[in-house]
C-alpha cells in the first residue's frame, strides 16, 4: 500500500512528538494495590507507591494511568528495569475484569516480521469476584473506518480489513500522504472498550490502545518502538474517534 520513498519516510520518534496531545489526563494510583491473575496463571503484584512509580512482581519502574472510564483503567508500565519492554495493563474497578500486553523489541530485523511483537493475556483481579464477558479477541471492528485526532498536526485514518490487518493513512501531519497495511490485534474487553494494537513492518514501532467506542469516543495508547538513532523510546498518546462508517462483507468473511 505504501509508495513512499524510504528516504522520505519518517521514523517513530518524527511521528509520535505531539501525538499525546489530546490524550485524557493521567491518573494518580498513589497508595493502590492489586493483583492481577492472567489466564496462563501468572500473577501480578502491583503496588503503586506515588503518581509516577510502581512496584510490580518486587520490581519498581515508572507508570503512568489513564482512567478511561469511572471504573476502567488504562495502565502502562515502560520499563526501566528491562531494555526495549513495555506491559500495559487494563482492569476494572467494577467487573474486576483485566487484560495485559507486554510489548517487546526484538534483538534485530527480521524479513517480513514486525521488529516489535507483543503478547497478550486475560485475567481478574482481587478485588472482587470477576463478573461480565472475559476479555478476548474480537471481530467487532471488520469493516469500520474511523478517522482518529491526537493533536492539531496529527490525522489518521483506519480501516480494520481482518483480525490480523488493519490499513491506515496519515492525513495531516509529518506522514501526510504515508499509509501502509500492517498486523493489528483487536480484543473486546467490554461493552464498548475495544483493545487495538498494531505492530508496523517497515519501522520498529507497535502500539497499545484503548478505544472507547462507546459515548466518549476517545482513545488512549501508548507507543514502544526504535528512534531514528536506534535508542528504545516509550511515547503516550490519545485523542479523539470520529466514525466514518462500517460495510459487512457479502460472501466470504475475512479471516
């Protein structure tokens, strides 16, 4: 799908300055604890010390929290204890329902293989006995177009073909004119919260988002990828969803 020159296209760190802009304000955890249960039995033991730091599993790192929803939070945790990681984690405060997603950097390219992969798990937590649908993956979004604004300078359209691809293409901003079809993750976490992740080809970049699809129509993510110097880079981002509209496939569905 993309034509662009390699000369002219732009690296992760060109493209994600400013694209927090309209990302919802962060949360301050302070004095919170929680463990959260992932499917494959693995536990994590979160303890959040002030706004910024966190001990997760005895380890501490940085974390910032977005409360997506009353009851819904948006965590991600980019690691200073480990080179090129990042685990994001989802849970609620009502369902006690939650997902994670650890991202990493691979040690180098591989042909025809996303330089960043990611990992995906379900869970509870201990808070409360888990109630509702439990989080996995879902075709909900196949076949919807939405145009997304993280800042002034930042537009993006997408276009979910599969359950393992998704088109996009800047329409304003340093990429303007730029657009590739890349593999994408799509999990349902609940009425109306869908997680999106995409895992980009031609740069090392992958992404963790929570769209509210729901009212609010705004989405919070996150960003781990290599810069243009090679160095490991977390970003925050967000902003706000604008629907364009939706086609059902006649015959053959997607896979």
């Amino acid at each position: 799908m993309s034509e662009a020159p390699e000369e002219q296209w732009r690296t992760y760190d060109e493209f994600a300055a400013g694209i927090a802009t309209y990302r919802l304000p962060n949360a301050d955890l302070s004095g919170r604890e929680l463990t959260v249960t992932l499917d494959d039995g693995t536990t994590l033991a979160l303890r959040f010390e002030d706004a910024e730091s966190v001990i997760c599993n005895g380890i501490k790192d940085p974390y910032d929290a977005v409360a997506v929803r009353e009851d819904v939070f948006f965590v991600n945790l980019p690691h200073a204890s480990v080179e090129g990681e990042a685990l994001t984690v989802v849970f609620s405060t009502t369902t006690h329902r939650a997902l994670a997603v650890r991202s990493v950097i691979g040690a180098e390219d591989v042909e025809g293989v996303p330089r960043v992969s990611q990992t995906f798990w379900s869970g509870t937590t201990d808070a409360g006995t888990a109630t509702g649908e439990r989080p996995g993956p879902s075709r909900d979004l196949i076949g919807k177009r939405n145009v997304y604004r993280y800042s002034p300078e930042h537009l993006y359209e997408h276009v979910y073909v599969s359950s393992q691809r998704y088109a996009w293409q800047c329409l304003e901003g340093v990429q303007r004119g730029h657009g590739d079809m890349d593999l994408s993750t799509v999990w349902k976490f609940q009425d109306g919260l869908y997680l999106f992740c995409f895992r980009e080809f031609r740069i090392a970049v992958a992404s963790v988002w929570l769209h509210d699809l729901g009212y609010a129509l705004k989405t919070t993510g996150v960003f781990l990828g290599l810069t243009g110097d090679g160095r490991s880079e977390h970003s925050r981002a967000g902003g706000h969803i604008y629907p364009l509209g939706a086609v059902s496939y006649p015959d053959a569905q997607p896979v």
